[in-house]
C-alpha cells in the first residue's frame, strides 16, 4: 500500500512528525521508530530524521546503591554505524562526550571516519580524556586512526556550528595544524557561524590567535555570527583580541567568573571591529563576583562607558549577576548609572533605536556547606534578596518608565540559588519585577 504513495508524500508525512509534539525530542520520535516498521520505502526518509541528532556519551551511573545506569551511547551508535554504514551520512548534530578509553576501541574510530556531513559539533572531554588525546604521539595505530578521524570531523568543511568545552589539556595539534604538517593551500576552509567555548576551553582560542609557524588555520571566522565564550577574570584582555578578528557578529554571549567588583575594568567589547559594532543584535552578559566585598562597585562592568551606545543595531540586553559575598551587601552608585543614561532624552530613539528587550536578573548564592547552619544562611540570604530587590529596583526608575510607556520590555529580577558544596546548584527561588 505504501509503495503507491509519491515519495514526496511521505516525505510531507515523515516531516509532520518530526517537528510535531513537545518535550525535549521535539518531535513524535516514537511514532517515526514505528513508521520505519511500516514499509521499506518509509525506512530512508524516517532515519534521515531519527539519525539527525546524535549523542555519543559514555555510561553513567544514576543511582549508585542500585548499580542503575544509563548505556554506553557511544558503543551502540558505533556498533550501529558498522553494521550500517550509510547511517552516519544522516547525523548533522553531534553531541561526544569523549572518554579516556575512546581511542582504544577501533569500531569508535571507524565510525567517527564516516560522519561526514556534521554541520552542527559539540565536544566535551570527560575525565582526563583530554590529557590522553594530548598525548597522541606516543599512540599506537588503533590510537592514530582514532586521532586523525576525530581531526578529519573538526575539520570538516561542513562545519557550521562548534562548542568546545573542557578541552584544556587537549592538544593545540588536534584542531591547529603545527609547523610541518601535510596540509597545504588547497586545504579547505571552515567557515564557522556559531562557537561556544565552555570552562576550560580558552586556550584552544588563544592558539587560533597565535598559531605555529607555517601553520595553515582551516577556520575562518568571517563569517561567525554567534559567539558565546566563558571566561575567567585573566581571560577577559585575550578575549577582547578574538574579538577583533570578528567582521559580523549578530549574538554575543559573555560569561565572566569571577570579575574584579573591586574596580571599574573593561568589558572587552571596546574591542570589536565597527563592523561588528553596527551588526550586533542581541548581547547576553553573566557576571560571577567571588569577592567579600561589601560593595558591588560596578554591575555593569563599564558598559555605560562607551560601549552599550555605539551598538545601533541592539535589540535585546539580557545581564545576570551573580554574587557570593557578605550578607551586609550593599549596592554602589553605578547601579543607577544604566538607569541615568536611559533618561538622557532621546537617548533610546536615537542612539539604541532597535532596543526592545532588557532584562536584568540578580542571583545571591547560598553555600550548603556546613549543614548546622545552612537554615541560617538561606534566611540570611532571603532577607537579603529582599533588601537588594527593594534597594535596587528603586535605582531605575528610567527604565521602568520606558517599561509602562511600552517603549521597551524591561524585567528585573532577584534571587536565591542554594549551592551544594560539590558545586551543583539544587534550587532557585525568584522575585520578580515587575
């Protein structure tokens, strides 16, 4: 009966399904699974969805006292691209997780080789994976064939979209060619349009910044219009000279632990090309303070200096600060300095014509540390949120005049967020403006 239908027609089927339905599939996965069980002539165009998006991720426990534990999706996608190879020219998201033991299993190497067509790349390296891919020198031939499929899917001209996180100890050669490497002019290039760089990641930059000598960078970035780069206080001034290499930067998304509240730096925004400046459309800012200072000095981090005004084309401004510190916290004088330049008159119709969307969010962090007290330190931490969102919101009055005018969306809020001592936040607790 199937063979009856045009292909285009079920490909209008098989795409309804795909997009439909809610949840973090985000689309009727199930229901295509159950398609491919139809007729073969379902099986090309319901896979071609299914194999879209791909994680490949190490087994992980879940509950240690019941050994539960999620499968080793790294394996079985290998084990599956083996036996079925043309499945991998599917996959154009990728999310791998590498593990240490990765370079030791030759059907993982054999499946990287035929992912040829990943547009969008996430890596992670769990682990110490890092430390073992660095030193690939001393690897054997299951190791190398490892190594040069995983460089050959960095490198893949395809590649539109490029996150990298915990990479620290990841080798520069792995993704920068070194000086004598095979590669020459007609190498292809890479014109990214989206870059994460995650925790631990920055060096990797830093190296495209300054290759080695003779060395040929297969990326360009030209062409990036996303960026969103998290950075320690000592990676801020380096970060601003990436960004001089940026020609048409539409999303900027800068996160910043710990910044200096103790002084009035410089974002390194001053540092984009005009270009760049007269493009930028949406700019997200996520400020960590891990000072005992009182005083938050400067929220904005010099924003209001020169910055904020020379973007035309901004549409939206989303900041959130986050502060660990003395319960007797107490906001500066620039907490009011965004608010004063908004009422400088004209000062929205004229230099930001475009703003519609600004949001500000405060986060105080409660630290689960010492449990005799942590009642103690949550309460401490509402009646300072309370104390804060009164203190602070009465600093804008600017903005929430434009708010009630309708000239722009404005949002401010404040909040708790409890801190196990391994580091993972638990919960979140709001107040909301308005």
């Amino acid at each position: 009966m199937a063979a009856r239908f045009p292909n285009e027609i079920l490909e209008l089927i098989v795409e309804e399904l795909a997009v439909a339905g809610q949840g973090p599939w985000k689309g009727l996965l199930g229901d295509l699974k159950s398609c491919c069980l139809v007729s073969r002539s379902f099986l090309p165009v319901c896979q071609k969805h299914i194999f879209h998006t791909i994680l490949m991720a190490p087994s992980r426990t879940i509950i240690k006292s019941s050994n539960v534990s999620t499968p080793n999706r790294t394996a079985q996608f290998a084990k599956l691209v083996v036996g079925s190879p043309h499945l991998a020219s599917y996959v154009r998201k990728l999310t791998y997780r590498v593990f240490q033991t990765d370079p030791l299993e030759p059907s993982i190497a054999a499946a990287l080789e035929k992912l040829g067509n990943v547009e969008e790349l996430e890596l992670e390296f769990l682990d110490g994976a890092g430390d073992v891919v660095s030193r690939w020198k001393r690897f054997t031939a299951v190791h190398e064939r490892w190594r040069e499929a995983f460089v050959a899917m960095i490198r893949n001209p395809r590649l539109k979209s490029l996150t990298l996180r915990k990479t620290l100890n990841l080798h520069e050669s792995t993704i920068v060619p070194g000086e004598g490497s095979s590669q020459d002019d007609s190498t292809q290039q890479i014109y990214l349009k989206t870059l994460a760089v995650g925790r631990s990641s920055f060096e990797i930059l830093e190296t495209w910044l300054n290759p080695q000598p003779n060395a040929t960078l297969p990326f360009q970035l030209t062409h990036l219009e996303r960026l969103s780069l998290r950075l320690e206080a000592s990676e801020v001034q380096p970060a601003g000279l990436f960004l001089e290499h940026l020609v048409h930067l539409r999303t900027l998304h800068l996160r910043i632990e710990p910044y200096p509240d103790t002084q009035t730096p410089s974002l390194p925004l001053e540092k984009l090309k005009p270009s760049s400046k007269a493009t930028l459309a949406h700019l997200k800012l996520e400020l960590f303070s891990n000072s005992a200072t009182e005083t938050i000095f400067d929220p904005w981090i010099g924003l209001c200096d020169d910055t904020l005004f020379a973007l035309p084309r901004l549409e939206s401004l989303d900041i959130h600060i986050m502060y660990r510190g003395s319960r007797r916290l107490h906001s500066g004088s620039q907490w009011g300095r965004l608010d004063s330049e908004f009422l400088t008159p004209g000062i929205t119709l004229s230099m930001l014509p475009r703003l519609k969307d600004l949001k500000i969010l405060v986060t105080l962090i409660v630290e689960n540390s010492y449990p005799m007290r942590f009642q103690q330190s949550v309460e401490e931490g509402y009646e300072l949120e309370r104390n804060l969102s009164r203190h602070v919101s009465k600093q804008l009055p600017g903005l929430t005049g434009l708010h009630n005018q309708g000239l722009i969306k404005f949002s401010f809020k404040t909040g708790v967020a409890v801190v196990e001592h391994n580091g993972v936040f638990t919960r979140n607790i709001w107040g909301n403006w308005p």
